[in-house]
C-alpha cells in the first residue's frame, strides 16, 4: 500500500513540474481565429485593422490627444481621446464609426 501511495506522490510531482503546454495559440493575423485570447470566444476573427488606421479616423473626427487604444475581440477599437477640450472614452466599431463610451 505504501508502495502504490509512493508512486502516485512520484507522479503528481512530476506532472506539476513538467512545463506547461498551451493547447491553443495566440494570433493576430488577420482573418484568423482568436481562440486562446482571453476574453475571446470560438471563432471569433480578428480583422485587418491597425492602431494606425484608428488613429486616422478619430483625426478625421476631430479628436485629438489619442490614445490607450486596444483592440477587443469583437474588433472595435477603444482608447482615450479628447473632443473640444473634454477627455472621453472612445470606442470605434469595425464599420468605422466613432462612439463615445460612458457618456
């Protein structure tokens, strides 16, 4: 009986030093599935959309100040702008529109 308790404490020493192995991978590239990001849900896809072109279409909506901007899994935008000189929030849909949040 001590012999089989002995082997199973072996074992379970074991596995909890062994390395951990990620089922699943993290990726950005566009159009690929977003499984193992957490928050992200299966067959979720990110598109093609950069920071850069974010940043272009809250310039053409008259903010200034940008930043913070993350993109969610869902792939609207959001970050911190300023508008005629008040802070917001802002999120922009992947359709390209600009919606304060928390207003």
């Amino acid at each position: 009986m001590l012999k089989i308790n002995l082997l199973a404490l072996a074992m379970m020493l074991a596995m909890a030093n062994a390395p951990a192995q990620s089922q699943t991978s993290m990726t950005t590239s566009p159009g690929t599935d977003m499984v193992g990001v957490p928050g992200c849900h299966f067959g979720e896809k990110i598109n093609g959309t950069t920071a850069n072109d974010v940043h272009r279409i809250l310039t053409q909506a008259g903010y200034t100040s940008i930043s913070g901007l993350k993109k969610s899994c869902d792939n609207n935008w959001h970050g911190h702008a300023m508008l005629n000189g008040i802070h917001t929030n802002v999120m922009i849909t992947p359709d390209g529109r600009v919606v304060q949040e928390g207003s």
